[in-house]
C-alpha cells in the first residue's frame, strides 16, 4: 500500500489486541467479513482522514462494507466494552484523574439525524453547530471515558455522567472552574474524593487550592489535542451519536495502546 494508507495500517501486536474482542462481538450468524483487520484498518483511515466513507480507498475493501461493520460494531458496544478493559486492566494508576470538556464544530451536512439533533448531542453554542465532549482521563493523560452532549451543555452535566459510570474511583480529581459547585464539591466529598478545582471569582466563601497538583491538569488538555489528531474528531461529520462517539473511542483506545506499547 502507498505511504499514506500504511500511516493507519495495525501492528501485529495491535491486531492481536482487538482481534479478540472483534470475535467476541459477532453475532454467531452473522455473515462474516473477508478480512476484519483490514475492516479495521478502514476504519482508522476514516478516522485520521475525516473522508467520507465513499472515499474509503479500494485496499480495503468496498465503502458500504466497511461502513456498516463499523455501524454493527459500534451499535453492539464493542468499542465501549474496549475501554472498560482497558480502565480495569491495571495497566495504568487511576487514583488521580482530570475532567474536562471542548466544544466542536459539526459538519452543517451532519444534521438531520433520526429522533432530532438534540438526541444526537448537536446543539448551539457560541461557536455556532456544535458538540461537547466530556473527557474523564487518568494520570497518565490516556482517556477513560467519553460522553458527548450538545454544545450548549453545562460541565456540570459532564461530571454527573461520569461519576453515574461504573469507573475505577479516584482519590483526587483535577477539574477547571467550570465545575465549581457547591453540588459537586459535596457529590466528591461524600465519595471520598478529594476535588482539585479553582474557585469562580463569584464566591464567597474561600476554598484553597493545590496549585502543583493542578499544574498536572495540562494532561487532559493535551489528550484533546491528540484526540484532535482525528479528523474525524477534531470536526463532527457523522450525523448520529453513536457513529461520532465510535470515532472518539476508537480514537482513545489507539491512544492507549500506543502508550502500553512503549
């Protein structure tokens, strides 16, 4: 394959990695695809390129293809039960985490999506069409979880569906002003954990800060930039929820195995 196309291709020690949990996830009568690592390497070029899927080069086999393997497996999870592997494998220390959202631009062709666009997380923002990603990630600023909602959504709503997960508990979380609650510093207090979180200029009860903890909070910012890396991410083009937060996760869980790799 030319150069461009073998940027998204697996390793061998990759494809050995989701090449388990691909199996698991196929339905038994299922009709099998010629080759599901070259699926998923489509997939990736999809998700660096940002192209649309009628562009998907022929090396990998027919657009359609590809494109409802990738609607079969994210509708059945995979890419969620993925992540939960990886957030309960260990591998790496969970005991302090960040939280954190961005706005993103949506592609204007990707409204119209079915049950109306506030059911599939468009909104209006100041940025104009858009989707907010929440971002929980842990100390090595690899990515738990992601939930996206429509632009206009408060932070406060990102940290209630985070802490709703079934997720390791941290003992610290880092987060921005933005989610200087007295709710939320309570929900962390009674859970045990300890809330790193600048106060808003509006209050008026004083609360201190741990200012070289909260330095680490460059992490989950730098894991958006990464993420952003994927065109497909760093702008919404998928009309659907669960299309758009398939790319997201797929995007994390590169992530991860790049960093477990080295």
């Amino acid at each position: 394959m030319e150069t461009s196309l073998a940027r998204d291709l697996m390793t061998n020690e990759e494809w050995a990695f989701f090449e388990r949990f691909i199996h698991s996830a196929r339905a038994p009568n299922g009709r099998k695809p010629t080759n599901h690592r070259l699926v998923l390497d489509g997939i990736f070029w999809i998700a660096r390129t940002g192209a649309p899927w009628r562009d998907l080069p022929e090396e990998f086999g027919k657009w359609s293809s590809v494109y409802r393997q990738f609607r079969r497996w994210t509708l059945a999870g995979l890419w969620e039960e993925i992540m939960e592997a990886l957030n309960e494998s260990g591998a790496v220390p969970d005991a302090l985490q960040m939280i954190d959202s961005t706005v993103i631009r949506a592609y204007h062709q990707a409204a119209g999506g079915k049950r109306g666009t506030p059911r599939q997380g468009f909104g209006r923002s100041r940025g104009g069409f858009t989707t907010k990603i929440h971002l929980l990630v842990n100390a090595h600023g690899l990515p738990m979880r992601t939930e996206i909602t429509p632009g206009q959504t408060s932070d406060y709503l990102g940290f209630d569906l985070f802490m709703a997960e079934n997720l390791p508990q941290p003992k610290i979380l880092l987060a921005g002003r933005g989610y200087d609650a007295d709710g939320i510093r309570k929900s962390m207090n009674d859970r045990g954990v300890r809330p790193v979180i600048p106060m808003r200029r509006s209050r008026k009860k004083r609360v201190g800060l741990d200012r070289s903890l909260y330095r680490l909070r460059n992490l989950v910012e730098r894991c958006f930039n990464k993420l952003k890396n994927a065109r497909r991410v760093a702008t919404r083009y998928d009309k659907t929820a669960e299309s758009f937060l398939g790319f997201v996760d797929i995007t994390s869980i590169r992530l991860w195995l790049r960093h477990l790799s080295t």
